[in-house]
C-alpha cells in the first residue's frame, strides 16, 4: 500500500564498496536476510543511534567501536531478528558474527559493525548466520546496492533506495544509500536501519557533521507511529576514493557534498513514510509562527502522533477539530488560540482563531481523499518553523503488527 513510492530503476556502485547477500533462515527460509558490506581501506565512518534505554546488542557494539577510533572495514546486516533485550548473551552473538566477517575478509572483528533488525528478545540464529557469512563474501560486487536493499527488508512492502552522481573540483562523487523501516518509527536519530555511501574524500569530522545535520533535516523529522525503536542506526561512510585531499567544513566542495548527501536522506526518510505500516496518505505537516524550531517541532509531532488525527486522515475525513485538539495539547505555554491559523494545502480552515467564512466542508474534503497533501499551521508568536512528515492509521496498521510474530 506504499503512497507514490517506486522502486529506484538505479543504485549508483560507489567506489569502495562491495556488497554481498545471502540467505540464513534467519526468521524463516526462502529469502536473502543477510548483508555483507565490505569498505575499502581508508574509509571513514559515522553513526547515529537510537536512544532508547533498550539499545539493541548491536547498537552497543557499534556504538564502542566507533568510538575507539578504528578503521572500519565491515558492516554485516541480518533483517529478521533485532538482537534486542537478549542481554549479555546477545553482545556474545554479535561479537561472534563479526569474528566469523573478520575471518572472511581478513580484518580485525573489531573493524566490522554489527547490525540487526525484526523481532525484539530472541536470540540470533548465530549458526546459520556463521554458515552464511561465507557465502555472502563470496558474492561481493559494487553492484549488488539493489540486492542490499531487499536483504534488510522486514514489514517493507517496497525495498528503498536512492542516489546522486555530483560533480566536484576534484571529479565526480557518487551518493547511494539504502534504509528500512515501517512501523516503530519516530527516530531519536535515524531510522530503523539506514546506510549512506559515498566515494567523496571527506575528513572524518566532516563524515560526523555531514550526517548529523541530514538527519536532523531528515531521518528526525518523519514519524509513522512515535515508537523509537530499540535498533535505530544510521550510519555514512566515504571511502576516499575521489580526489587527493580531504574535504572538510572550509573546502569549496563540501557544500555540494553534503547537500547530495541530505537528498538521499531525505528521500529514504520519505520513503520510510510512503511504505508506513497500512499507510494511504503521505502528509507534510508545516508549522510556522513559532518562538523556537523546537516549539514547531512540538506542534508539529502532537498532530503528527495523534491517533484521532491520523484515523480521520485514513477515512478522507476533513476533521479539522482533531487538529486543533492535537495543537492545543502540544503543551506550548501561553499558547494564543486566537492567534492560531491552519489550513489544508491551500484552503485555510481556521484564521487568528477564527472559522474561515469561505471554508465549507467539501473543500477540506476533497484535499484529505488525495493521496499527498499538507497540514500548515500558523501559531502567531514568532519566525521560527519547522516540516515533519507522517502517515495515516488504517486497518492494516492494526492487523500488521497483531500477526507481527505469526
């Protein structure tokens, strides 16, 4: 039921990075749920990670890893289990499978990144994961983005993607980045899982801070249900494949690099949105008139989280008095109703408070059928603004997570 979502026709290779799949059972037999992606020497890499007080094993492993400094030569992705809740004992399996990727592509375990996402408080599969590593090394190739992407599909009705070739001083930069997610998505950080690439020369302050300001404009700004997930990552690398010298915040490229590498996350965050769990409807959600980005972001997420909103937004339903409900209940201090204005793409249902005179009800009716449409809020205190982007509840939303583990 993906809203205007398409599967991408190309993935641009990214010079620097092989990919492998393979099929481990890992939740059930039949498909390719495992990911293999080898980085060449060099490579730099960043992270962002969920904060939910149940960070995944994986997520903790990454997380030391990161820190510590080392080179990164790996990251291995299985789709089926999250390897959250599951203890000491699923640290004990993630650092087993990095081992068994050390081995098979001659690296330390501790330059391989562990990843993992499905089911919550099982343990891995760890054997079948250690018989399938080989297999998927030996199927490494810089063309295998679009085999990646389905690899780390879970409730995905579509796999998501996306690319940009831009031209800089020191030659051309590839971007390609893949992600999954669902359901379970508001994201402290990122998405369920996400991985962006590029063969750009970027130091590795500037690989932190380009992917820390995309997602703050992107990944942090969708929503489908307002559940963080234990498992959240997102992670860009840059193999330093093109040009001689590093880019970072002071080179002329860097600009051009980082806003490729902000349009591929924007539209994998999109993506995410379209292919919610049962979803319809795409909504922007544009609040404006705001004290502060943050105050913006407040109303914006109370409309885009609630159940009221989004049940009457999947029924075609212009219910525009669950939207001022979701406004005032966002908890702005000395929030003014009569300043207050809201509309529905371009027919303006409340002014300063007041009902719009020219509103009748077939006009917001008919711009809530669409598949894609806008929610703009005006509060009348100030400059600042902010964008999120949400889906409607339907049935399926309900009937998708029910049988979640059936």
């Amino acid at each position: 039921m993906a809203v205007n979502l398409k599967v991408p026709e190309v993935l641009h290779p990214v010079k620097g990075i092989r990919l492998g799949v393979a099929e481990a059972a890992i939740k059930k037999p039949g498909r390719k749920d495992l990911l293999l992606i080898e980085l060449a020497p060099g490579s730099r890499v960043a992270g962002v990670f969920t904060r939910n007080a149940f960070s995944a094993a994986p997520v903790i492993l990454c997380r030391e890893r990161l820190a510590a400094g080392s080179e990164m030569r790996a990251l291995l992705v299985n789709s089926g289990n999250a390897n959250a809740a599951t203890g000491s004992g699923g640290i004990e399996d993630a650092r087993l499978t990095s081992v068994v990727v050390a081995k098979a592509l001659g690296c330390k375990p501790e330059q391989v990144l562990p990843f993992s996402t499905g089911v919550i408080g099982q343990r891995l599969p760890v054997q079948r994961m250690v018989d399938a590593v080989p297999n998927a090394a030996a199927v490494l190739n810089a063309d295998h983005w679009p085999d990646a992407m389905r690899a780390i599909m879970t409730t995905d009705t579509l796999p998501k993607g996306a690319t940009r070739r831009v031209q800089t001083s020191q030659g051309e930069v590839t971007v390609t980045g893949i992600a999954k997610g669902v359901g379970m998505i508001h994201p402290d950080m990122a998405t369920l899982l996400s991985f962006i690439a590029t063969d750009a020369r970027l130091s590795a302050e500037a690989t932190s801070a380009i992917l820390k300001d995309a997602v703050s404009r992107s990944f942090n700004c969708v929503t489908v249900d307002g559940d963080t997930s234990t498992n959240d990552s997102c992670v860009l690398i840059a193999t330093a494949q093109v040009g001689s010298s590093d880019v970072d915040a002071s080179h002329a490229d860097y600009a051009a690099i980082s806003s490729a590498i902000e349009s591929v996350c924007r539209e994998l965050a999109h993506a995410i949105v379209r292919d919610g769990e049962g979803a319809t409807k795409f909504v922007t959600i544009n609040v404006g008139g705001a004290t502060t980005a943050a105050e913006a972001r407040q109303v914006a997420l109370s409309v885009a989280h609630s159940p009221l909103v989004k049940t009457a937004l999947f029924a075609s339903d212009a219910n525009w008095g669950r939207i001022v409900m979701a406004i005032g209940k966002a908890g702005v201090e000395g929030l003014d109703a009569a300043k207050v204005s809201v509309a529905l793409d371009d027919v303006q249902l409340i002014e300063k408070g007041e009902p719009h005179p020219s509103y009748h009800e077939d006009k917001g009716a008919a711009v809530v059928a669409k598949e894609e449409f806008a929610i703009s809020i005006g509060l009348g205190r100030g400059n600042a603004q902010t964008t999120v982007w949400t889906c409607d509840f339907s049935y399926d939303y309900v009937k998708i997570n029910a049988e979640y583990r059936t």
